[in-house]
C-alpha cells in the first residue's frame, strides 16, 4: 500500500518531466534550441515581478475550478458542471454590481456571496436530479455549461455587458495584474484542505467517495453528502467566477470562461484530488501559458507546443494512475520491493 502510493505521488513529476522531453524534441525539430526556449518559457512566466502578477491572475480561475472539481469527486460524485457554475456565478455578481447602484467594500462582499450562492444553487440542480431521480450527473452538468448571459445587459450594440463600477473591483497586490481574487482562492484551497482532512464531516465526505456501499452499510448519510458536495462545489467555482469579473475580467463577453470548467477538472485529476497540490498545478499550467508568449517571440517555437505540454501531462498522469491501480502492476511493485528489502 505504502509503495502504491509512493508511486502514485510520482506519477505527476514523472509526466511532466517526459511531457517537457517531447516538448524539447518538437522544438528541436522546428529548428530552435530547446534550453534557450525554455529558458525564455520560465522568463516569461516568472521572469520579472510584472510576469509573476500575471502568471497569478491567469491562475486563479484555474485554481477555482480545480478545487470545485477536488471537492465533488472525493466525494465520488462527478461534477463537471465547474464552467456553467463559474459563470452563473459572474452573471449574478455582474447584475448586482451593475444594477444596484452601490459600491464599497459591502458592494464586494455582497457580490462575491451572491455568486457563490448562486453557483452553489446552479450545481444543486443535477445533484438533486441524481439522488431524487437516478439520472448521471455527469451529462447534465455539463449540459448546464452552456447558457446566454449578454443579451439583457448587453453594453448597446457591443456584444458584452456593462462593466462593473470601479468601487466594486478587486484591489492590485502590489499594483500587479494579480489581485485579492488570488488570495481569496488560496484560502479557499487552505479551507478545503483543513475540512476534508482535519474534521470528522470532511472524513466521512471521503469515505463516502472511498466506498459508497460501505458507507451506507456504517450509516452514513450518503445523499446528504451527494448534494453537500454538489452545494459546494458550485459554491466555490460560483465564488470564482464573481472574483474573477470583480479583479480582472470587469464585463461578460461571448466566450468567457470557455474551458475553465474541463481544466478544472485536469488540475484536480492531475493533483490526486489533493487541494493543496491542485493549486500548485494550477499555478504550473498558468505558467506554461503565459511564458509561452515570451518563448514564442524569443525562439519563434508556436505557443501551440506549450498546449501539447499541457495535453501530454494530462494524458500521462490520467495513464500513469491508472496504471499503478492495476492488480498486476501491484503485484508487480510489491515483488520488487521485496527483494529490494531481501537485498538489504
């Protein structure tokens, strides 16, 4: 067991690693020195104190969407509704800032609960659809992903709504692009961590996901938990996407927030379901974002190397884990630590 999971903590650096390998070989068939565009990667995305403001912000949303993912599935239930409660999350939020006429730090309170709730309250829906009626909840979340939200606030004939007022938007840390959204999701991502695993809700919330059946047989009550999780989960990534409108987006537009939902889901699967490891790896593919824009303009290598990247850590990480759960490969890695141990 102890050796499982030693592996299985290695699977994501191993990927990375042999995802960064690959990387190298493309540039290198493209004609460009691999160190000098990875080193213009790491400049561009931690370079200067401006590119690590950015770095963060473009981080943030990610790391929202990550732990509304971490949170559903240690519960066993399969939200993938993120995307959808992110942006009912910034509908609500941009209604009430622009609609209602008053700014401050209330305003801001105000704003970021209204869309928690209402992400909380969107997510609430296939999960009560999954415990009162049976259906997959996987389908219908990620039905609920797709909605209109520009044509009654639309800005006249510009197709995006009014931006919130500047009473209500985020402060700069340190007048970088970051803002206190940053802050507010990691702790988040600490409060996540100190619920699932220092208190007795947050054990019984991972048996539940651990062993369903088993849960139920001790008298768990694994529907309550079906939709806490749900309730949430919504909750954070409806949090997310309020913070985001109120620090850096400002207005909704066609197309905002598009994939939000599925790279939560990357990060979560990629960090083992684990909040504080989902927000370093957050932090890592915002980081291969940005720095690719630097790399590109350096060595000329497309930033479209640095999506590959980020699609072969996923498809190794997804393969590596599924790997080290196999009968076989147990077995497998139980014989040889066993003669490692002979040996000594």
């Amino acid at each position: 067991m102890k050796n499982t999971k030693m592996i299985s903590l290695l699977v994501p650096i191993i990927s990375v690693i042999l995802a960064f390998l690959i990387g190298c070989i493309i540039m290198a068939a493209l004609s460009a020195n691999p160190a000098v565009a990875l080193q213009a990667l790491w400049k561009g995305a931690f370079g200067s104190v401006r590119n690590i403001g950015t770095t963060l912000s473009r981080s943030t949303p990610l790391i929202f969407t990550g732990l509304c993912a971490c949170f559903a599935y240690k519960c066993g239930v399969f939200n993938l509704g993120g995307e959808g409660q992110f942006i009912m999350g910034s509908v609500v939020c941009t209604v009430i800032a622009t609609q209602c006429g008053f700014t401050g730090l209330p305003a801001i309170i105000i704003c970021l609960i209204a869309g928690a709730v209402a992400g909380g309250l969107w997510a609430m829906i296939p999960g009560v659809l999954k415990v009162y009626r049976g259906q997959n909840e996987m389908i219908i979340s990620i039905m609920m992903n797709y909605i209109l939200f520009t044509n009654w606030l639309r800005d006249g004939s510009v197709p995006q709504t009014i931006a919130v007022p500047d009473g209500t938007r985020l402060t700069r840390l340190f007048g970088l692009r970051a803002t206190s959204a940053f802050i507010i999701a990691i702790a988040v991502g600490l409060i996540v961590y100190y619920f699932l695993f220092n208190t007795s809700k947050g054990f019984q919330l991972r048996a539940v996901g651990f062993n369903m059946t088993a849960a139920k047989f001790n008298g768990f009550a694994v529907e309550k938990y079906f939709l806490f999780s749900f309730l949430i989960s919504g909750m954070i990534a409806g949090l997310g996407g309020s913070a985001e409108i109120l620090g850096t987006q400002f207005f909704l537009i066609n197309g905002y927030a598009a994939g939000y939902g599925f790279d939560g889901v990357s990060m979560a699967l990629i960090g083992q379901l684990h909040p504080i490891a989902t927000m370093l790896v957050a932090i890592f593919f915002a980081a291969l974002r940005v720095g690719s824009t630097t790399m590109q303009a350096a060595t000329g290598v497309p930033t479209s190397v640095s999506d590959i990247i980020q699609a072969l850590v996923i498809v190794f990480t997804v393969a590596g884990l599924a790997l080290v759960k196999l009968p076989e490969f147990k077995a497998f890695t139980d014989r040889v630590f066993a003669k490692k141990k002979e040996v000594a």
